[in-house]
C-alpha cells in the first residue's frame, strides 16, 4: 500500500494445533506508533516475530517499504531498518554494556571509530553512560530494557518493534522508559508498541489493534478501541496494572 511502512495482509501462522495468529491484515505509517494489545497468548510476540523473520507465516503477506519480505532473513530485515526489543531481555551477559551497543552498530556500520561514537552517544540518550564498561549481565531489568533500546536503536532503523518495555520492570523505573518512548515518537521514529498498560498506550499510541486468541478484535484509536465494550470484557483483571 502507498505510503505504507510495514503492510500484513491476511498473516497466520499455526503452531502444530494451534492457531496462534489468524488472518491479521495492518498497516503502519511513516513516523506512527501502532500499538498491539490483547490478553496473554493472544499472539502478539508471534506477530513480532512474523515481522523480524524468526518464524515464518503459514500464509500471508509482510511488505516492508512496499516490497514483500516475507522470504528475507532475520539479517537483511535488522539491516534493512527493521529492529526490535525483546520482551525477555537478551543482552549478550558476557560483554559490556557498550558492546552490547557496538555489536548492534556494526550491522550498519565498518568505521570502528563512528560506531563507538555512536554507541556511546546512544548509552547516554537511554541514560545508561554510568554503565557502559559493567557487564550486561550486571544489570537490572530496567536498565536491560534501556540496552535493548540502545542496541535496536543503533541499527539505525526505520521501524521499530518494542515488545513489553515496562514488562517486569520495578515501578519506579517505568515513568523513565514511557519517556523514552514517547521521545522517540517526537524523533518520529515509527514504532509498533505492544503493552499491557493501557494508559501507557492511551498516551503513546495514535492507533492500535486489540487482538484476542490470534485475531484482530478491535482497530482504531486508542479512544475507540480502549473504550470498545468486548476490549473491556477481555481485558477485565489485566487492566488492574494501569
Ligand atoms: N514457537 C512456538 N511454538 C509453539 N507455540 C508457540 C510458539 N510461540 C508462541 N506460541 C504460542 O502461541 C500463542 C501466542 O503466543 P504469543 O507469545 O505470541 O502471545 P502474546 O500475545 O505475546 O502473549 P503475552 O502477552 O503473554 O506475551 C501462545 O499460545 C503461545 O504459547
Ligand atoms: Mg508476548
């Protein structure tokens, strides 16, 4: 679709008996951030997963900047502008901080003395420069989810997918990485943000999709599908982290 970043168009994919997505079509714009909500095992992660080219659709489509990708490798889609956070961290334990970053860096870049400028520019902007030499391991899971956010956003990418940033961080640590978040998007970086925190996503988010058990329930705005009768049903007991 014109004018599109990322398109899916009828995407499933089914694990043995399960279908854990069925038939999502969406579309994301330059410089949006789309949000992707559903209860636990709805399916959001696989979708995630579907875009980054770690499992491969049964059917459907991915189209990336108008061309279909849906046969490219998990490299050539980093390298092409597509990263992503992980909902379980998974810095690499053993190298510090800042080569956690470089190594994210070197996907995009040859010039060792560039890719540490920058790698060291992004630790400061995601507030972790105090940590750069400690071991990745050494951190807690906030600061992870800053290391992951530095190390996609050093890949320089067009799109981003951001799985659960304030998933199983302490409370006080949150407010800073909505921030982030919310700094990006006035970056105009296009960003799909999946979050169990509604008002995280209510503020975020200029649209969004609710799914449940695979399948698209509700899109729209945040003010429509949050506010969507069969999103409130769904969600009832999970909305109480608000
Ligand atoms: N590789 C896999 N093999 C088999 N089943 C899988 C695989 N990945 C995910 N699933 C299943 O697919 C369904 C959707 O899982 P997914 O992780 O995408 O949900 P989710 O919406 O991200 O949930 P949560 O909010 O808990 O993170 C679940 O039932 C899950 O157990
Ligand atoms: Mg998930």
């Amino acid at each position: 679709m014109d004018g599109a970043i990322l398109e899916l168009a009828s995407l499933s994919v089914r694990f043995g008996g399960l279908q854990a997505v069925n038939n999502i079509s969406l579309t994301v714009r330059p410089r949006e951030v789309f949000g992707l909500l559903g209860p636990n095992g709805a399916g959001k992660t696989t979708l995630f997963n579907m875009i980054a080219g770690v499992v491969t659709p049964t059917s459907g489509v991915v189209k990336y900047k108008s061309e279909e990708i849906g046969w490219r490798s998990v490299c050539w889609r980093a390298r092409a502008g597509i990263a992503r956070t992980f909902q379980i961290t998974q810095p690499f334990g053993a190298i510090t901080v800042l080569e956690n970053v470089i190594v994210g860096a070197m996907l995009k870049e040859s010039r060792m003395s560039v890719i540490r400028r920058e790698a060291e520019e992004l630790l400061d902007y995601v507030g972790l420069s105090a940590k750069r030499d400690h071991l990745a391991d050494a951190l807690s899971t906030g600061q992870r989810k800053r290391l992951e956010l530095a190390r996609a956003l050093a890949i320089k990418p067009d799109l981003l997918l951001m799985d659960e940033v304030t998933g199983g961080v302490d409370q006080p640590s949150i407010p800073g990485l909505i921030d982030l978040v919310a700094s990006l998007k006035e970056r105009g970086v296009t960003i799909v943000l999946v979050e169990h925190n509604m008002k995280v996503m209510a503020k975020l988010c200029d649209r969004m999709l609710f799914m449940n058990r695979g399948e698209m329930m509700v899109e729209g705005t945040p003010d429509h599908v949050l506010n969507h009768p069969n999103v409130a049903r769904l969600y009832l007991g999970e909305d109480e982290q608000c």
